[in-house]
C-alpha cells in the first residue's frame, strides 16, 4: 500500500505540480484534498504549458483517476474551464470525480473576498480575491453547500436563504451595495449540477477500496507549510491546513494510511501574497532572479503578481519539513542559480531584541528578524542537461549537500529545469 502526501515546506510556489506530475505516471489516484482556486500547479509536459487551479496535476497521464476530495473548496466554473481547456490543446479527456461531500465556492463568496480587500486596503492579507477565506468562514459557521445539496432544489433554495441572511446586513450596511437574493444564484448553480453530475460520487469510499486493493495515491496539496493558519505566519496565511497531516481528512482516507510525505523547496525562496519574508530581496538583485526563475520568471500562476524572491532559508525550511513530517525532500529550480559567483544561504535569524536563533519564530517575532547568511560558491554554467547528482559540478552538490544538512530531511529529488526529464534522483 503507497499513499504519498506532497506537500509545500515553504509558501507555496515551490513546484509541487511538477513532482505530482512525475510521480503519477507510477500512481493510480491523484488527490485534491484542501484549497481551491486561489493557487495554481505550473506544469510542463508535451502538451505544453499548463497551470492548474482545479484539477489535480495527474490530469495529463490517462491512467490516473484523479479525485477532488470533501476537503476541497470546489469552483465549478474554473474546474470546467480547465477541463475545457485541455481538451481544446488535444490532452485525452482526464479521468475525474468530484466528492458529493465537497463544497461550492459561490460568487457571494468571491465578492465578499474582493469587497473586504478593498476595504482594508493597504492593510489587507494579499488575498487571491477567489473567495477562498468566506467559503472556509461559511464552512465552519454549517452554512455551506455541498455538492450533493445541488441535486436537491427544495433543499438548495432554502440553503441558500439561511446563508445569505447574514451576509445581506453586511453587504447593505458595511459595504453599501444591494442585497442577493437565493433565487439570483439558483440558475448558475442548477447549470453547475448538470454540469457536474458525470463526475459526482463517494470519493471516500472510492479511495479505501484503493486503499485496501493496494493501488498507489497520490495526495497534493496547495501553498505550503508557512500558509497554514495553525503552524504558518498567521494571520498571512489561507483559511485551510496545508499539512501532510490534514490530507488524509481531505482526502477521507484513515490516518495511518500515509506513509511517504514529500516536501518541495525551492533553491531559492519565493512567495506570492503579504507577510513577514526574512530573506526578501530589492531591487535588481530581485529583478535578475525573479527574471531568471522557472520557465516564464517568478510571477503567480493564479494572480499573475511578480513573486517576491529571497536568498534560501534554511531556517524556514527545516520548520517546514518538520512541521510537515517529511520522509524526504524535492529540491527544486537548481538550475536558476547558475548564473551566480557565490550564493547566500541563511542559516539564522537576529530578532529585533538582538537575539539570534536557528528556530522559526511565531509571526510577532518574526515581523522585524534579520537573517544571518553563510555564502557558497556558486558553478557559473548551465546544468539543464545534467541526469545524475554525480554529473553535476562540484559546487553544485556542495551547494545540495549544504542545504541537506541544514534542513535535517534527505533531499531524494533535485530538478534542474520545468521539464519532467528534467530530474535527478539521488540514491
């Protein structure tokens, strides 16, 4: 039996798309089982170039049943859309179900998101205005929409009705517009249902069987470690938990079944979104390696906002691979760093009462730290084309074997450019 949880040890934006693509041509099921639309998976393959919100990334390999599980908030117009889109560029119709206990994102849920943030203005959390933080308030407060409430009209409309009383005074008397009523979300959600209904089904009792037959899942989660609103810089953070740990909830398989978890870092630190980023660079230093990271630069597949971009930190990261409780690591973008004479790596932090520690604070202390930086060679030339860790210049596994060390979790995986053959695996 093999359940594999993929997961961020960072922000997000560290290329977990790419290992669940390369790990699903061996796995059976790929999992969604948290988040939503508001972060995207880039993947490269034959196909093309593709960035998935919805579905999950072993859409591409015709083998794979991918699953979005009941913890998922489920956009119905941007997972048709996706699906549409990769049919339209000739990929083979994915094999899809969809939970009957996952929830809708509605477009209340949206215009809440964009209302509030525009509200708070510059003291606003960088929110991907996808709806994401009201569908999770709504979630927890039993107001909700399940997927299977759609094929229940009666049932539907008087969901709807009890959801919108609140947010009516909230719309009327915080934000001055009208008020929505159940019958003017009714007819998308009817054409959702139908739209729907080929994909709907008992995802949880789909996956044990899987799970018991020995079939090999893949669970994939969205942003990373430091996102979480438990374990990362909150109050920066998503409305859902981004752990390894939560997935076999979201998913709806039993605890005990994970017993792979991978964490994906970067070479580099990267973000999308507000907070505390100890190791952020300015200027044409940032320009030049945002210029320079991935396939099309550092910019969000979701948002499409220029990522923030920072020297790697191994503080950071070593917190995410435990909070994560990572069997081993994924490291990726090496090649992006070719470009450099030496490369800084910070080791430590100093608060702002001068202390200087190696552990990840709690977000009041993170706000004002200051990193502490050891410098390695860098290896001054292309590595696209490298296959094996031993090919590799030297100063480039010093640089790996440096991080490994750092981060106390076996880096299994070094990637070298977008490209699936584009991977080494270490021994």
């Amino acid at each position: 039996m093999s359940v594999t949880a993929i997961v961020g040890a960072n922000w997000g934006d560290e290329g977990k798309g790419k290992m669940t693509d390369v790990l699903a041509a061996t796995s059976s099921y790929v999992v969604r089982y948290q988040g939503g639309s508001n972060a995207g998976h880039t993947i490269i393959n034959d196909y093309g170039k593709f960035a998935l919100h919805m579905l999950p990334s072993g859409v591409f390999n015709p083998n794979v049943t991918n699953v979005i599980g009941p913890g998922t908030a489920l956009d119905v117009e941007v997972l048709m859309k996706e699906r549409e889109e990769l049919l339209d560029r000739g990929v083979p119709e994915p094999r899809l179900y969809v939970s009957d206990r996952a929830q809708i994102v509605l477009p209340i849920h949206r215009l809440l998101d964009e209302l509030e943030e525009e509200r708070l203005g510059v003291n606003s959390f960088g929110s991907t205005r996808r709806g994401i933080a009201p569908f999770y308030a709504d979630k927890y407060m039993k107001l909700g929409i399940q997927v299977a409430d759609l094929y229940d009209e009666e049932r539907l409309k008087r969901r709807l009705q009890h959801s919108l009383e609140a947010k009516n005074a909230l719309l009327t008397h915080l934000y001055g517009i009208s008020p929505i009523q159940a019958d003017q979300l009714l007819p998308e959600l009817i054409e959702h249902a139908v739209k729907l209904r080929p994909y709907v089904g008992d995802t949880s009792k789909l996956l044990h069987e899987a799970y018991i037959q020995g079939e090999s899942i893949l669970l994939e989660g969205q942003l990373g470690v430091l996102r979480d609103p438990d374990h990362g810089i909150y109050p920066y953070s998503t409305s859902s938990s981004t752990l390894a740990g939560f997935a076999p909830v979201g998913a709806g398989l039993p605890p005990y079944a994970i017993t792979r978890v991978m964490a994906v870092t970067k070479t580099y630190s990267s973000c999308v979104g507000a907070g505390p980023f100890v190791t952020e660079l300015e200027g044409e230093s940032a320009t030049e390696l945002r210029r320079r990271g991935g396939d099309a630069g550092e910019f969000g597949a979701t948002t499409g906002r220029p990522r923030r971009v920072g020297w790697f930190d191994a503080v950071a990261t070593r917190y995410g691979c435990a909070i994560q409780g990572a069997t081993e690591v994924a490291l990726t973008n090496l090649d992006v760093l070719g470009y450099l004479d030496e490369i800084p790596i910070c080791t430590g932090y100093i608060l702002s009462d001068g202390t200087r520690t190696t552990d990840f604070p709690v977000s009041a202390r993170l706000e004002h730290a200051k990193p502490v930086y050891e410098r390695l060679n860098g290896w001054k030339c292309d590595i696209a084309h490298v296959r094996s860790f031993e090919e590799l210049p030297e100063a480039a596994q010093n640089y790996v074997n440096f991080i490994e060390s750092m981060i106390d979790a076996r880096i299994s995986f070094v990637s070298v450019g977008p490209r699936r053959d584009q991977l080494i695996a270490r021994g």
